[in-house]
C-alpha cells in the first residue's frame, strides 16, 4: 500500500513541477499568487514524499533472513531518493526551469526503486 502512495505522491510532484514553470512564465499578479502556492506545494509534497520513505526504513528481520535484498543498496537507493527530493525543494525556490526535468527524473527512479523490490 505504501508503494501505492509513494507513486501518486511522485505523480503529483511531476505534475507540480510542470505547473510551478507554467505559472513562472506568466507576467506577475494573479499569477505570482499561483506561482508562489505551486512552490509551496511542490516543497509540501517533496516532504510528505521523504516521510513515507523515513517510514518504510525501519528492521524486518523476516525479510533478512531471506536475504531478498542487501541492506546496502537499500540504504544508498533511499539515500539517493532523498538527495533528489532536496534537490527539488532547491529547484522550487531558485530554479524552476529545472523542476519539470528533475520531479521526471526523480519519478522513475522511485519506480525503478520500487520495482527492484529493495522495499523492505
């Protein structure tokens, strides 16, 4: 159930990005309003993201007696997934330009990384 939520929480993080650049590119008033919520808003979501990740480090020594995964890899996978939501809370404030690409990017390695089954 958690990998379900993961992935809609990467989806509304893609879509976030697309739509803070959207509201970047319009001349100010009502749309600085818009603008500056989408930031805020991408940076929320970035955070719920990094929490449920927080939550699904935790020790399952039924799964380690199976050997399923190394504990290395899920520590760097998870390490290198927080990295990128730091870097997308950055990107929301100081370079929006980057944030379609980035949330994109970020998206499939979240796939990736639950696809690989490294969960625990």
């Amino acid at each position: 159930m958690a990998e379900v939520k993961l992935m809609q929480l990467a989806q509304d993080l893609e879509q976030l990005g697309v739509e803070v650049l959207f509201f970047g590119r319009k001349p100010a008033g009502p749309a600085l309003e818009g603008f500056l919520e989408k930031q805020r808003e991408v940076v929320r979501t970035a955070d719920k993201i990094g929490r449920e990740l927080a939550g699904e480090i935790r020790f399952n020594p039924a799964r380690l007696m199976g050997i399923e995964y190394s504990l290395d890899d899920e520590i760097d996978s998870i390490t290198d997934l927080l990295a990128g939501l730091e870097d997308i809370k950055h990107c929301a404030t100081n370079s929006v330009q980057d944030l379609p690409a980035k949330t994109r990017r970020f998206a499939k390695l979240l796939e990736g990384h639950l696809l690989e089954g490294t969960m625990p």
